[in-house]
C-alpha cells in the first residue's frame, strides 16, 4: 500500500478495541454488504475493513489513500450491524474512523472540493435554495429531457452528472417552508409534538412535510413548526464532519427552544416529542445525547413520524375518513381494485432505527392498499447520504439492482419513507413508476391533502 503520505494518527482513540475484538470474521454480513456485492473485494467488505481497523490499531497499518478509498466505499448502510450474529457494532466503528479520513491528502483533490462544495450547501437550506432557484425553469423542462436524452448531461463528468440526474422538478414549496408556527389540532386534542423539516426533504420533496402535518392535525396533534431551523447535521454526521454536525444540532435544538421567547404575541405549550418524516435524519436525531452531549440535546423524545403514529394510534375519525386509493392511471376504482405498493426499507430505519413493520402498519389502514415485498429487504439502494454523489458508479449498479428488486414484485407505487431514497429510487426508475411517502399515501387517502403542482 501506499504509504507516502502516511500520517501519524492516534487511531486507537478513534476505535476501541472492545467494538472490534466480537469479530471472528465468519464473513455472515459480506452478502448483506452493498459495497462487497458491486466490488467483490474482500477490503470493500465489512469483514475487509475490521481486518484493517485492527490492524490500524495494533500499528501495524497506517491510513493512506489507498485505505481512504476502501473505507469511502462503505455507505454506512449498517446491514452488516442487521446481519452479524457476534454483536459487531460496525456502525460505531465507521463512525469512529471517518473523522480519520477528512485529512486533505488522504482523496484525490477533485473528489475534496466536491466534498467541500456539497457539506457546504445541502445541510443549508438558504444556500441550496439559492442554487436551486438559478435552476428552476430548467429543472422538469423540455430542455432538461432533451439534454439527457441525447447524452448531454454526460459532459458534466461522473458526479455532476449524478447530480443533475437526481434532480426532481421543482415546485413552488421547495423555495418556503410556507408553515405557520403552531399548526393546530383537529378534533380532540392528543398532544403538541415538533416537526423537523430535514434540509434536503423541504427543497426536493416538500410535499412530504405537507402531508406529514396534515396526518398529525387529522390525528389530534398540533404541530410545531419552528420557522428558523436548519439541517440536523444527518449529512455531515455521515460523513465524519464531528464540528460541523455539533454545530448544526446545537443549532437545531435552539430553534425550538428560541420559541419561549418569541415576541410575537404567540403562546406555544410545551411539546410533547420531536418527530421527522425523512430516516436519515431520524438516525442522527437520535444520536444527539451522544453527539451534542445531554446539555444541548432536545429534553423531549425524538420519534420518527410512523413510531410516533403507531405507537400512539390512528384515531377513529381519521380512520373512517380513508377512501380507497385511485389507481395509478388516474382510472376511477373497478370494484374493489388494489393500490398495489412496494415498500422500500431505507437502510437509516430498518437498520440504524430498527423500525419495519411501523410504516406497514399505517399503510394497511387505506382500504385497498396492497403491500408487495421485494426479495432483497434491507439491501442499500446506493444513495447513503452523498454516497451517489461522491462514488456514482458503485451508486448506480445499487441503484439500478434496487429498482430491478421493487419492480419485480409488479407493484405500482414504490412506497419509501427517506427523501434519499426517494430520489435515487426516482432517478433509476426513469418516471416509470411513482415513487411515495407513507404520509402521502395516508393524506391522500384521507382527502386532506392535494398535492400542489410541478411549476
Ligand atoms: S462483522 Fe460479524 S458477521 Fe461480519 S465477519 Fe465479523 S463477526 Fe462475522
Ligand atoms: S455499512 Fe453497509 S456498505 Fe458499509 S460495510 Fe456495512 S453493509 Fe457494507
């Protein structure tokens, strides 16, 4: 290996020994291994990468450019954590090496910038509206089809290129969260919960923070929406950016506790939970006792969205209020026609959240929705954060074998709860199939939310 540009590191710190010692390297976890399916080779594995941690421990082995790559071919998906029978927590030890990985001669400098550039937009929503709003007329235009048509989008290079196909149209919603602060009950009142907007879901898919607030109103809770909060620090807390996400969830946490003070004239009660609809996010949310330490960590539990809701229960009136869903054709219902689904486990809640059956739960409330199940339950779909971004090439055979997987149950409707999923699964899909929310689903079928139209 190249050892060059070694670097005298104190790794031991970073990766305790009593997180690697439970791996006896049986290699359970490598056919769950997104990375070790597209590369095949045993250091793009998880067993590969404990075999280099000790090593790096013991000092035997130095962090270069070459063990950089292999470690930035792991999305942080934590099936391997799902799969392994001795107990492994590989999440902590991929989180504990990634700060290891952020020097600047460890990547090729290219793939430096573009790190720098995309931490330092996406986790703001002013600034990536700001760019976004510079690409509104051509973003769902003829032109944008005609350009990728004939292949012109190619000439962007690999990740620019990903970029440009990820990008949904935008709508009006996507430039202002557009929410008052106190979103109120309906009927009976059950609670006063928060809602965390996520950076990118606000931007690219704003109809889910709609449907999301609508749900929870229907259901007897007001909603909190803090008008000043930014991004949960989810995007740099997987990539290692330990500063950058401290800063942000601090900064997050003091958007909702500034609401004691605001001025003007409003009185918010005191809430009950924070809730998010985006599991990338929930992951990093409820990890802020350790990263934030318990000063500055939200004094109310975090849920995702479909815990809270089933953990809570449908209530009566908006259950009855659920109609059958149209199908995908927009035909009226034959008799009793299925909604027919696919769900997709984002990888940041059936493995970083341990919630599956949650979201299941809620979608079998709609009348003639019809759950399909792909064979590979729990199989990264290749976005993982920037991953597609920053190693598209591994993203988009994980990408194209996750859409193969849904579509092959004959589903109409690819169902997925995180917005990163959401648009590599759109991406791959090529607009053959529509690809929503839960929360979208359940407001839909409830007649309380029409979603507005691409502008
Ligand atoms: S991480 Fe677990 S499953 Fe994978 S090789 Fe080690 S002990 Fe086996
Ligand atoms: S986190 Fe995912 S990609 Fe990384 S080693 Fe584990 S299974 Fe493989």
């Amino acid at each position: 290996m190249n050892s060059q540009k070694n670097k005298s590191i104190p790794a031991a710190k970073y990766i305790p020994s009593e997180t690697l010692d439970p791996c006896v390297h049986c290699g359970f976890c490598l056919p769950t291994c997104a990375s070790y399916r597209v590369l095949g080779t045993e250091m793009d594995s998880p067993r590969g990468r404990i075999h280099s941690l000790k090593a790096i421990q013991r000092g035997e082995l130095q962090i270069d450019e070459t063990v950089t790559q292999h470690f930035d071919t792991c999305l942080g998906c934590f099936a391997c954590v799902t799969a392994c029978p001795s107990g492994v927590r590989y999440d902590k030890l991929i989180e504990g090496i990634r700060p290891l990985l952020n020097q600047e001669n460890l990547r090729d400098p290219c793939k430096n910038i573009l790190r720098k550039v995309l931490l330092n937009v996406l986790p703001y929503p002013k600034r990536l509206r700001a760019i976004l709003f510079t690409l509104r007329s051509y973003s769902g235009s003829n032109l944008q089809k005609i350009f990728r048509q004939v292949g012109l989008t190619a000439l962007l290079g690999k990740s620019l290129e990903e970029i440009e196909a990820l990008m949904p149209p935008l709508i009006e919603e996507s430039f202002s969260d557009n929410f008052p602060i106190i979103n109120p009950a309906q009927g009976l009142f059950r609670g006063r919960v928060g809602l965390i907007l996520g950076c990118v879901q606000r931007c690219f898919d704003p109809q889910v923070n709609h449907a999301t607030v609508r749900v929870l109103q229907a259901n007897g809770f007001e909603v909190i929406v803090p008008s000043q909060q930014g991004c949960c620090g989810a995007v740099t807390h997987h990539q290692g950016q330990t500063e950058a996400t401290v800063q942000l969830g601090k900064a997050l946490v003091r958007s909702f506790s500034d609401l004691d003070k605001t001025k003007d004239g409003l009185t918010i009660g005191p809430i009950d939970a924070v809730l998010v609809a985006a599991a990338g996010c929930g992951h990093t949310l409820k990890s802020y006792e350790e990263l934030l330490g318990n000063e500055n960590n939200f004094k109310v539990p975090i849920f995702d969205v479909h815990e809270f809701l089933t953990k809570k229960g449908l209530q009566t009136s908006f259950l009855e209020s659920l109609k059958p869903l149209p199908n995908t054709t927009g035909r009226s219902l034959i008799n009793k026609e299925l909604f027919e689904v696919a769900y997709h486990d984002a990888c940041h809640m059936i493995h970083g959240q341990n919630i599956t059956k949650e979201p299941r739960e809620l979608l079998k409330s709609i009348p003639n929705l019809c759950i399909y199940e792909p064979q590979e339950i729990g199989v990264c779909c290749g976005s993982a954060g920037i991953y597609n971004l920053i190693q598209p090439n591994e993203a988009k055979k994980l990408g194209k074998e996750k859409v193969n997987d849904l579509t092959q149950t004959g589903a109409k409707t690819i169902v997925s709860a995180n917005i990163g999923c959401t648009l590599q699964i759109r991406r791959h899909l090529n607009n053959k199939l529509s690809v929503k929310h839960p929360m979208q689903l359940l407001a839909e079928s409830a007649g309380i939310y029409n979603p507005p139209s691409i502008g």
